[in-house]
C-alpha cells in the first residue's frame, strides 16, 4: 500500500484528510509538528510527504531541505496558505515536488498524489493473500477469494489498514446491522471459510494478525 506522511497542526484539517484519503486505499501516518515528522522518518520509509508549512517545533520548507541535505529523495508535496511567489519558490527550492494552496479542492490534491505516486506498485501481500488495490481484486493463492459482498468488503479494509487495526466504527459502516454482534459474526465466518487469522484489538477493533 502507498503510505503517505501527513504533517499538519490543525486536527480538523488533519482528521479530513486521513479519513479521505485512507478511502481513497492510502495509508496515513499523521504528525502535527516538524519534530516528529522528522523522527519517524528515521524509524520509517514513505511513499510520499505531505507537509504543511506552518507547524509547530520545525516548519515543512525546514524539514523538507533536512531531508533533502540527508539524502531522502521521498516525493513531497507542501501545503500553505502563503501564495506569494517567494514562498513558493522557498518550497521548491527546500526540494518541494510540488506546491498546493490552501483552501485546496481535495480532488485536485488528490490528482497530484497520483501523479507523484503512480510508479508505485499498489498491491498489498499478506502470507498468501494478494489484494490488488487498483483492479479491487483479493486473491488468495493466486484464486480470487469467495466470500459474500460484505465479508469481502471487511477483509479488504482489513487489508487496507495492515499492519494497523481497522477502527471498528469504519468496519460498522459496512454493514446493514451496525452493531457488534453483526461484526463479530462476519469476522467468525470469513476465518472459518479462508485460512486468515483475524485478531480482536480491544476498543479499537480487528486487524490481520
């Protein structure tokens, strides 16, 4: 899966982005200073930055020329709502791939992170699972999965969130019975129907083990 580094402060910003974009089969790792974006960058590799300018501890143009200076070559997008042109030449010339104006149109934002992550193999491997993620075909030893229309739809989200947990409020919303017992089951039968271990997160909710 295509993971993407998300720094930016503002939490309603943040917490829109994640959700749509993790919709759109990205994985989202969030920070909202400078600092521990730079830090997880050493523990962990990304598929690209999207980084907001104007944070706290160590701003996006700072932290981008650093990485730049390290050697880290990760695609990334800034984000600011500083338009004037030195600015934007600023971001470009800490080693920005590109440069979105807030307030931004998400489809359009979401354009650019194709254009920059489109080389990427989209394919998620688990044991012997393959999801697909363009094609939105789940394979289990090269065999498309059988399964119903929900249980799939729960096991690519599981597969989605890998090695995360899927949040048991967004496994809920695909379901007609919104509700524990209905979620419980269908996790019961797809690992009774297909050699997956599915393991309950207490109070957070299921992720491939």
């Amino acid at each position: 899966m295509i993971k993407i580094l998300l720094l930016e402060d503002d939490p309603i910003l943040a917490k829109t982005l994640k959700k749509i974009l993790e919709k759109n089969n990205y994985q989202i790792t969030w920070v909202r200073d400078g600092e521990d974006a730079s830090s997880i960058t050493f523990n962990e590799k990304f598929n690209l930055y999207l980084f907001d300018i104007n944070v706290p501890l160590f701003n996006g143009d700072d932290l981008l020329l650093s990485l730049r200076e390290a050697g880290d070559k990760t695609p990334c997008i800034l984000i600011s709502a500083l338009v004037d042109i030195s600015s934007i030449t600023k971001g470009f010339s800490s080693g920005a791939d590109d440069y979105i104006k807030k307030p931004f149109d998400i489809d359009e934002l979401l354009v650019r992170i194709k254009a920059k992550t489109s080389s990427f193999s989209n394919v998620i491997v688990y044991k012997d699972f393959k999801y697909h993620v363009d094609d939105d075909i789940l394979l289990y030893k090269d065999e498309e999965v059988s399964l119903s229309f929900t249980q799939k739809a729960i096991l690519k989200h599981l597969f989605l969130s890998y090695p995360n947990p899927s949040l048991k409020e967004d496994l809920f919303e695909l379901l007609e019975v919104q509700n524990d017992l209905a979620l419980r089951v269908n996790i019961s039968k797809i690992k009774h129907k297909i050699d997956i271990d599915i393991k309950n997160v207490r109070g957070v909710g299921y992720k491939l083990a």
